[in-house]
C-alpha cells in the first residue's frame, strides 16, 4: 500500500519546478507518491514534469487541459491519491531532505486525524521561522478547542495546507477537498473545515518546508480579480460555521478574522487595478452587510478604532446599482 501522496500542482513555474523536483527526490521512499498536476501551464513546466514522470520515483503526472487554480488541482490530486496519509506542496516550494520521513513517523506516533508543522518562509536570500500558533506541542488535541479566541491568532489562521499531513480517513468523511475554482484563499474554508469537523490533531516541532515568497507569478503579488475571491472563500466559512452546533461561540472568530482579511486589502489598495479596486470596495460592503450584524457589531469594537471606524464607514457604503458579490 502507498503510505503517503504528496500533491503538487504546478502552473508557470519553470524556473522554480527542478529545485522542488530535487527536493521531492530527496524524501522519495518505495512506498511514497508524487502526484504532480500541470495545471495548464504555458512555459515550460509541461516538459519539466513529463521528464520527473521518467526519472522521479514514484512520480505521476496529470495534466489539464484548461486552467482551474490552486484548489481545483489540488482536488485532481486528491481523486489520485492513494496513500494512507496525504500532504502538499506548491510547485514553487522545496523541502529539507528527509522531512516526509520524518513527517510520516510523527503523525504515526501520535494517531491522530491531522498534524500542523512549521515552516521557513524565503523571500529573496531572506529566511524567517514562521510557527503554528499554538503553544501545545507533540500532543494529541481536540481541533474545535483551538479555533478560539476571536482575538488572538490560531491555528485556523496559519491556514497553509502544505504545513502538514493528514489521514486518508479525512478525505473518506468530504474533509479534505478544496472549494473548486477558488484562486485565492482557498486554504481558509479549509482549515475552518478541518478544526470544526475533525477528530484530533497535533503540532510537532519539524521544520521541512520552505515556503517562497516573492514569486512574481503568484496571486498574492498580482493585484488582479482573482485576488477578490477570498471574498466567496470567507463568505464561506461565516455561512458553514453560522450552521456549526457552536455558531455563537465560533462565529465572532469568523468574522472577525473576515474584517480582517477586508482592512488588509483595502490597506494596500493601490496594487489592484483600477477597476478591481473599486470592485473591492463595493464587494467588501456588501460582504460586511451580509455578516451577522450583531456579531460584526461586537467585531468592530473589539478593534483598533482606525480599522473599526474605516469598515463601519464601509458598511454604510451605498451599494451601486447591478454591483454583485
């Protein structure tokens, strides 16, 4: 039986696809798979993966034929998963020689539905430690209990699907897809999922990815209206959450993590275009008019009055005539 699947999608990455090969070559194990899915690439990743398919053990390669971003090729992945446990990577990250290994015996130590891991974010030549918010270590823990509090950053927050392993039990239950065609957020439906409905997890002490930051072709350095889809991704988690047995105790996390979310793009409105900055605008008061208006009260006052005071303003925003979230 395969023991664990990795998956990467790959979409225009040509110049970053041979080091992340490499580094999966160096965690290949008999009983480990690659599953690399091109999604649609138009350099030269295509011609990169084929060749890994040859010469990467354990490698598959799946193409599309059309692109469908990061969460639809995660979810080809998933439908070609076979192994007991599953992880991803990006098609622009790496990892330390060895970290699946080790991955594999820490999830298997402790026999729990789903492990968190650190990572190491790289940004030019720079390398900075960025940890799982959450002080507990190397013990199996009740996911729901750690989604709180509202104030604070959890482990719902540190939303990388890539910073650690989860078993194949999940993806029988639905909890391991992706919500198709999101291009942006779509680890934060995710993650909420995942705490809400799982059983147990842990977070252990294992450094292994290293997570680029910087990529001139990623989503997050390209102020286009993809980015506005971590609207429909926090739409998301506030609707299934409001229908969790504990909505009143959960849902001010939501939304106020979802304020958030609005007051940092609206910070750095000046990346987007022009069009998509007043689509911003108008689609971030509609989402704070459709929130539960006594829980975004209550979020509001419990932030800094320079944000608190501009999405309040937002809110009373008047919605122009045909806008639509």
């Amino acid at each position: 039986m395969v023991k664990l699947s990795v998956i990467v999608p790959f979409y225009n990455v040509q110049q970053y696809a041979p080091d992340t090969l490499k580094s999966l070559r160096a965690n290949a194990r008999e009983d480990f798979e690659f599953i690399l899915v091109d999604d649609c690439s138009r350099d030269g990743t295509p011609d990169i993966l084929a060749r890994a398919e040859r010469e990467l053990p354990g490698a598959v390669y799946v193409r599309h034929e059309q692109n469908g971003g990061l969460a639809t090729a995660r979810n080809t992945g998933i439908d070609r998963a076979r192994g007991e446990y599953l992880t991803f990577l990006d098609g622009d990250d790496w990892l330390a020689p060895g970290y699946y290994p080790r991955l594999v015996s820490a999830i298997e130590e402790l026999g729990c539905d789903f492990l968190r891991t650190d990572h190491v974010q790289c940004t030019a030549r720079a390398r900075s430690v960025h940890r799982v918010p959450h002080g507990r270590r190397n013990t199996v823990l009740n996911p729901r209990e750690v989604i709180l509090p509202a104030d604070r950053s959890t482990s719902v927050d540190y939303a990388f699907a890539w910073a650690g392993i989860y078993h194949r039990r999940l993806q029988d239950r639905g909890l391991l897809r992706f919500t198709d065609g999101l291009r942006t957020a779509e680890d934060r439906p995710w993650i909420w999922k995942l705490h809400r409905e799982a059983e147990s997890f842990g977070v252990v002490n294992l450094l292994g990815v290293y997570y680029r930051r910087g990529v001139a072709s990623s989503l997050t350095q390209i102020g286009d209206v993809r980015q506005l889809d971590f609207i429909r991704a926090f739409d998301q988690v506030v609707a299934e959450t409001a229908q969790d047995p504990e909505a009143d105790k959960l849902l001010p996390k939501a939304v106020r993590t979802y304020c958030a979310i609005i007051s940092h793009h609206l910070g750095s409105i000046e990346r987007f275009e022009p069009t998509v900055a007043k689509k911003l605008k108008s689609m971030s008061a509609a989402a704070l008019r459709r929130m539960p208006q006594d829980v975004l009260d209550e979020a509001l006052d419990s932030m800094d009055l320079l944000r608190a005071t501009k999405l309040r303003r937002l809110r009373r925003r008047s919605a122009p005539a045909g806008a639509a979230a």
